[in-house]
C-alpha cells in the first residue's frame, strides 16, 4: 500500500495576548512576528512543505482570503475553510477524513502543526518529524516532546515513559500548565517535556479513535467529508457543522489514549516557542546596538536608556523610548499598547475589557 | 498726565520638553495643556484683559495666524510680528517702543507676561499685578516673586531684600537655576524666591535703562518702533531687524539694574508653574479613578494598574496602559514618546537627537 504523510496546519485563534497586533480579523498567524520577513504561518508552510506529500491549512471564512494570498503554493483545494470554529478536533478530523476520501488506498499518516509556532531549527525539526511518522506506522498517536529548559507555567507537560522502538517513548499522561511549584518539580524530575501540541498519526487510527471516543463528532465529521469534494458540500456543512462538538484534540484523543498506553512521544531539543505573549516574542528577537528589541522598522524606533525594552513600530509613526528599559510598546495604527514584559500574560484582561465596550479594537 | 498699563506677551519658544506635542510649529503656548479647554496663550490673555488697559502679543510670523485665530479679542494692531526670533528683550522692547509711540502724554506701564506659564490663583494674580503697577510708579523695575514651595533646581531664584512700601521688597541679586544643594539652602534661608520671569515697569523707565545699558539695541528698536505704524515697517523691519542684540531682558536689564538697587520683588503666594516639562504638567492634572492623569480625552485611555502615569491620547488612537504607574505616555498622529517622570528634563535630549537627523518632527 502507497504511503503518504500529509501536514495538517489549522490556522485559527486570535493570539489575544498579542493584542494590538495580534486581533481577531488579523490573527498572529498572519504576522511576521520575528523580522524574517515570513509570516509565522508562511514559515509553519515552509518548514512542512519538503517534509511532507501536501500541506492542509484549516482557517475560518473570516481568514481564508488572506491564508490563501500567503500560501501561493498551496493549491486552493487544501485550504478546508470552516463555517464557524469548531476546535481542533473537528478542523484536524475533518481534514484528515477529506484526505483518506482524496487517496484512497493509500496509507496515510497524517501531522497537525499549529500555524502560529516559532521553530527555528529545521533540520532538528525534520529529525523529529521523520521519527514520529515511522512511530505512527506502528499505530500511535505520537507528539514531539520539547525539552523543557526551564519550568515554564505557560505551557503544558508531557510525562515521557519508557523507551520504545525509534527514538520514540510512551506518554505515561499529559498534564496542563502547572503552576511554579509543580513546573519545578517536573523540571528537576527530568522525565517531562514540554508539549507543543504536535500530533503525528495514521489517518485511519485517528478516525478510529474519534469513532470510539466521540462517535457524534465522528458521524458528523464523515457526512461532511463525504460530501466535501460533491456539490452538496454547502448544502451538508451548513446542515452539520454547526452541531458539531466543540473538543480540543488534546481532550478527545491524546488524553484518553495516553491513558490507554496509545500515545508515544518523541522527545526533541528544538527550539520552539509558541509566541505566547509579548515576553516570549521579545525572546525570539536580537537586540540592536542600543539592546532594545524592535519588530519591524529599526529606524522607526529612537530609544535612550532603554535597553531592554520591546518596540513594535507597527503604525508608521516615530516611536521614542526614554529611560524606560521594561517596557513594551506595540504601537498600531488604531490603538497603541505600553506595558511590560511581566505583565505580559496580562494583555488578555486588556482584551476583555475592550471586549466588554464593544470591541472595535479587539 | 494720563497713567495706563499694558500688558506685553512675547508668545515664542518650542518648549521642547514638551515633545511631541509641544513643535516648533506648534509651541506648547498654543496647546491646551491643562485640560481648561483654553490653551496657554488664550488663558494668559484671559488672565491679563480685566486687569489691563491693553494687550499686546509679539510673536513670530510662523505662529501669527494661530496667534490671531486663538485671540479674537486682541485687535490686529496689537499682534506684534517679528521677523525672526531675537530673544526676550528685543520682543519687550519692541512693544514698549511701539506702545509708547501710540499713546503720547500717557504714562505707560508695561508688565511682561510669558505666554506659556501657567497660573490657577487670578485674585492673587491680579492683587501681585497691581501691587507691581504701584511700585512701578515709583521707577522700579518691578518682578513677581513665587514663594519657593520646595528646592526645584528648575528655576531661577530671586534674593529678596529690604522691605520697600506698598507691599514690595528691594531685589539683591537673581541667581540662574542653582544645584540641589543650593536650592535646599535658598529655601531653607527664606528670603529666596522663584523667578517666573514677568517684569513690570514704566515704559519710559524701561527704555533708558536700555539706552543706557543696551544702545545699540535701544536705538534699533527705536527706529523699528518710529516705523511700526507707518508704511516703511516692512523696509526698516527688514533692513534693522535682523541685526539686533540677542540678549535676555533678564540680563539685558533685570541683573544689572538689580546691582544697581533698581528692581523690587512683589512677594506671592500664586500658583504658578512654567510648565517645563512633562512631570511639571503632570501636577497640573488631576488623576481619574485610575489614578492616571489624562491631557485629553480620557476616553481614549485605558489604564489597568498604572495609577501614577501621565497619558496623553494627541492621535485619536486608543492608548492602552498596563503595569506601567510611572510612564508618561504621548501619543500624537506622527510620534510617539514613552518615558517617565524622572527623565522629564531629558526630553530635551531626544529633540536634539532628532533635530540631528534632520528634524522632521521638531
């Protein structure tokens, strides 16, 4: 039987923690946020396309225009538009049930990729990629565990068990971002990897699972793949998806098979970072001469004694830092943002308040 | 013989401090800066109409169609227009001349009155302005002087001396803007007082002092002065102006006839503030529930744990604030500046930065 590997990239969320560059009509994924001149989306292509035999990117009607202007060499079929979002289970389910009606007989392996992630070492990457695929070919769900380097609460772990075959280990569980104590603890332990929410699994054992573990989801998920490439496809998507089941794939599969012993994990030291909020962003930028960080137009940008500082020169104007080495400024054609690095993961109540008055901005 | 008293406000200077909102094309005289919904021109000539006979503003030709647009009570004769900036004497010269010209036989007293200063006590005001007219008739050189409230090194002090009538005091000496330590011992000694700069005097006192201290610039403003209202201005305009003294009147006049016994103080308790630079306008705004002082619309501003900082919202954009209590944040549609309080007086610095580079936003 054919083989395939086929990368799945669903390109939703708002990145709310980015706010004011990052909003809901142009989410992060939109942005170049390192200065490579790629978006972050763009870049989660290019590191895919010579990995894989076709790249799928899952976005919602509101985005479609814009993915599909980024991505010239995606062919206008793989981009699978969603009605309303749904989660990542049904925008990875529904990609994957489309492809195993677009090859049948073959056997494919299937990888979702987030399209806001920052990795920079792409051989690494390819490494682990290349792992969990031939992981996946002896039916496990598989993720990439990233080492932990220090105990962050931002992101959540993976409790890495005992070696199999591949360079690949069991997932003993996964667990949700935990709090300091508990980061430490994992950290010291050495037997848990960050998760960055990477899945790399044969379409068939996937749908599988989702047929036993959420049957509806499953059921509606088919239907609409059955009639994705017909000219019901409007017709049944507007009939079925609404009512589908709003799960992440972490809760609908990886937790439930982890507990099955269903799960291996590659564990891998790239770089990663899922650009989170504006203190891991200031962290994937070089500092200038001056040791502020700017994400955009250096020249845009006057600072004096404010090494340290984050600048976001994103609106055209001049933008002067004067003894203010914490700050973060993101500075929009509409709203402008002074803040902190340690109040970064703060930005979000900023977004609800806004939210609460109408949100124009949001 | 008849006895009047003009008042004369020399509307010039950047204020640079204040950038960016305060430009050499729109000087901080022109803003409103205190919220009031008067800038700090129309709130000067507010203040000095009910106590004058007469108010006359010298200002540049850059500003005159501001100027006359801000003031439409002050007749057009009275908006003295010079051809290019040649300091504070030649601008209060200029109008005693000119003053003097047009009302013969009077008895003209003139005060000088910053056009960028800002003052919330008018009784006080106009009870010190009156005393000063008094004294003036007595051929003083007659200042204000502001009870030093605390050690700023910020401005110039005046040594207070004897007790002269009507509420005046013998001036000893002025000293520039002294150190900290000086300044801790001027208010610490009592008899110091702040220098605001505003001079009342008899015209004709004030320009034989001048002809005596400063003929070559007394005899230009005289020709200047016989011209004014006449159809050769322009020509003699053109041809004396530009060779003018550039001096102060502090130095021009203030310091040496102090030395001479010839200037009196009229102690106040006024508020009064130059408004120099950004931590000085914040003590002139009143916080919000926030506890963040907003020149403008505070609309425009949301501010989460950041009571302390100054906005200033300038660009119509939304300025959103978070964890930062000691920014001061102003934002106008071509440049932002972020900084805080303590760098206030290095504001300065940037301006001459940019000034470097060619100065567009100067």
């Amino acid at each position: 039987m054919t083989q395939s590997f086929h990368a799945i990239v669903p390109a939703g969320g708002a990145g709310t923690r980015l706010w004011p560059l990052s909003r809901r009509g142009e989410p992060k994924f939109l942005h170049d946020l390192t200065g490579t001149g790629r978006t972050l989306l763009q870049a989660t292509v290019d590191r895919l396309a010579p990995l894989a035999d076709g790249v799928v990117v899952v976005t919602g009607e509101r985005h479609v225009e814009a993915v599909a202007a980024q991505l010239p060499t995606v062919p206008p079929a793989n981009l699978l538009v969603e009605p309303s979002p749904r989660d990542s289970m049904a925008a990875i389910g529904l990609a994957a049930a489309v492809l195993t009606r677009r090859h049948p007989g073959e056997d494919i392996v299937v990888g979702s990729f987030a399209a806001d992630h920052v990795i920079t070492d792409q051989a690494a990457f390819a490494a682990a990629v290349r792992t969990a695929v031939a992981t996946a070919a002896e039916d496990y769900v598989v993720t990439l565990g990233i080492r932990a380097s220090e105990p962050s609460t931002a992101f959540g772990y993976i409790h890495v068990g005992a070696a199999l075959a591949a360079g690949a280990h069991q997932v003993r569980s996964f667990t949700e971002k935990p709090d300091a104590e508990t980061a430490a603890e994992y950290v010291a332990a050495g037997d848990y990897r960050w998760n960055a929410g990477m899945f790399v699994v044969r379409a068939q054992v996937l749908l599988d699972h989702l047929a036993r573990l959420q049957p509806t989801l499953a059921q509606g998920l088919a239907r609409i793949a059955d009639a994705w490439d017909a000219p019901e496809r409007d017709e049944v998507l507007s009939r079925v998806w609404p009512g589908l089941t709003r799960i992440a794939i972490d809760h609908a599969i990886a937790e439930p098979v982890a507990a099955e012993g269903g799960v291996a994990v590659v564990p891998t030291d790239l770089d990663w970072d899922d650009v989170g909020d504006w203190r891991s962003l200031a962290h994937l930028i070089d500092p200038g001469e001056d040791g502020v960080r700017v994400l955009g137009e250096s020249d845009a940008v006057l600072a004096l004694d404010s090494g340290g500082a984050l600048a976001v020169p994103a609106s055209g104007r001049r933008v002067v830092l004067l003894g203010v080495p914490d700050a973060v400024v993101v500075d929009t054609p509409d709203a402008l943002l002074v803040t902190t690095a340690a109040h970064a993961q703060q930005v979000k109540a900023v977004v609800d308040r806004l939210t609460g008055e109408g949100g124009a901005l949001i």
